[in-house]
C-alpha cells in the first residue's frame, strides 16, 4: 500500500514539475510614436527587414530583455537607443517608442493583457515601468552612466556610439524556451470582412466585460486598419471600454498615422486625451 501510494505521488510530481519549472511564455509589441519607422533588436537578433512601425514577438520567455532601435533621421543620422524591458509570464505586453526632436528616445509601456484567459488590465501607462534607457558603451550592459549628454548643436535626437551586441544574451542562455516566433512582425491585417464579423459577434455578448475581452482576444493576434478600429469601438456601450481598447490596439493599428480618426468613436474631448496621453500622441487643438 505505502509502495502504491509512493508511486503515485511520483507519477504525480512527474506530471507537475514541468509545469512548474517553466512558467507560461509571454509576447511582445512594439510601436512608434506617430508612426516613425525603426529596426530592433531583440536579445541581439535582428527582428526587421530594414524598417518598421510596429513588431509582434510571441513565445518569449519571460523575465529581462534587451531591446536595441535604430531610428533613421532627416539628416541622414541614426539614433541608436537601447532598453530593458521586462516581461511577465503569461502576458502580452505592449509599449511605444516615443520619438521627440531634441529629446531622448524612451519607451512607455500602454498595455498588458493575459495571452489566456481573463487578461490582467493595464500596466502602468504613464510611466516607463522599469524601462529606464541605458546608452551603448564600453563597459556594456552593466554600465548605467546617464545617456541623456546634451548635445547643443544638434536638434536631433541624441544619439550613442554603437558597440556589438554581448553574446551572453538571453537567446543563447533560454535555447527553445526564448524562441521568437517564425514571423517576428505581425502581418495579419484584418480585412474588412474579418471587422464585419467581429463587430457582430462583439455585439451579441450580453455583457460589457466579454465584449471587451473578445475585441482585445481578436486583436491579439492580428492587426487593424484605423477606420477599422473605430468601427470596432463604436460596437462597445460604455465610452470606458473604448479607451481601453483603444490603448490597447494601439500597437495593432498598421496605419498609425490615422489613428487620430479613432477619437470621433469617442463621446468626451477628455476620453481622447487620456488616450493620446497612454499612447505618446501630442493632443490636437
């Protein structure tokens, strides 16, 4: 009996420690402030083909990572920005790159939501949680000088002396487990008919919470054309649940550049402020 009992709590800590040992894998999005386009770096793996608006990552481990921007310039410069972004299990979280002349490049974290699952809420979305940029330099990654040197002769961004990314980085040391998906950048683009049906089944959930939760599930794993969102919106009653989803499809939104034609889904000057404000945007007179 007790040989039958000690195999079965065997077989049952056999089943469970795999569970245990590695937590839920998390994703991440990337987007920039009024559409500027950049390339990244992820860990040291190079995630763009030349430029983009917005990246998707998915099957990331959680925990530290390493985020490495290249932003082209008028001048034919580049601004290269480096940052530490921290990632929970189970999550996808969502930041901006805000991009301002003559100011420093940082990022700001609008959103996380559970990849399964009731999704958590928002994160802090005023600040840069944990995101504090650090410049290149020799010392590498532990070297935490300020890398906001002024520069009064440059009305650009400031801009850091590129060094080759560390080879111990997280790619190495989490093998299949910190994998990056086979499309780094989210290409699926919702097409009209896709938002028709969304819209729809939007609708027909009884209550404010599933509505907003299968538009955020939706979202997820696609992307939206502004016009489309501001459909998408107009389907949710209460003018709270828009702004939330609105920060959080942000990030998804493939024509950013319109995404001001999103505010008119919204009933209050004040609900399209506390949007511009998450996502980066200057506010509109």
């Amino acid at each position: 009996m007790k040989k039958a009992l000690l195999l079965a709590l065997v077989g049952l800590f056999t089943a469970v420690a795999p569970a245990l040992a590695y937590p839920p894998p998390a994703a991440l999005n990337f987007a920039s402030e009024r559409g500027v386009p950049f390339s990244l770096a992820l860990d040291g793996r190079p995630l763009t083909r030349g430029v983009a608006r917005q990246v998707h990552v998915n099957r990331l481990a959680p925990g530290a990572h390493w985020a490495d921007f290249t932003v082209p310039t008028p001048y034919g410069r580049a601004v290269r920005f480096r940052s530490r972004v921290w990632l929970e299990p189970g999550l996808e979280t969502s930041f901006v790159l805000v991009t301002r002349p003559g100011r420093p490049l940082y990022l700001r974290q609008v959103g996380a939501v559970a990849l399964y699952g009731q999704g958590r809420g928002y994160g802090n979305g005023s600040g840069r949680y944990n995101n504090r940029p650090v410049p290149y330099n020799q010392g590498g990654y532990g070297d935490h000088r300020s890398p906001y040197d002024s520069n009064p002769s440059n009305n650009d961004y400031n801009d850091y002396n590129s060094r080759p990314n560390d080879p111990d980085s997280y790619d190495e040391a989490l093998g299949d487990r910190g994998s990056y998906s086979d499309s780094a950048l989210d290409d699926r683009i919702m097409e009209p008919q896709d938002v028709d049906a969304l819209v729809q089944a939007v609708q027909q959930r009884p209550f404010e919470a599933s509505k907003l939760s299968m538009a955020k599930e939706a979202l997820s794993q696609s992307s939206i054309q502004a016009d489309d969102l501001k459909r998408l919106l107009r389907s949710l009653n209460f003018e709270a649940s828009r702004v939330e989803l609105a920060k959080f499809a942000y990030p998804h939104v493939v024509d950013q550049q319109n995404f001001y034609r999103v505010y008119e889904a919204f009933s209050s000057a004040s609900s399209q402020q506390e949007v511009q404000q998450a996502i980066g945007a200057p506010a509109q007179k």
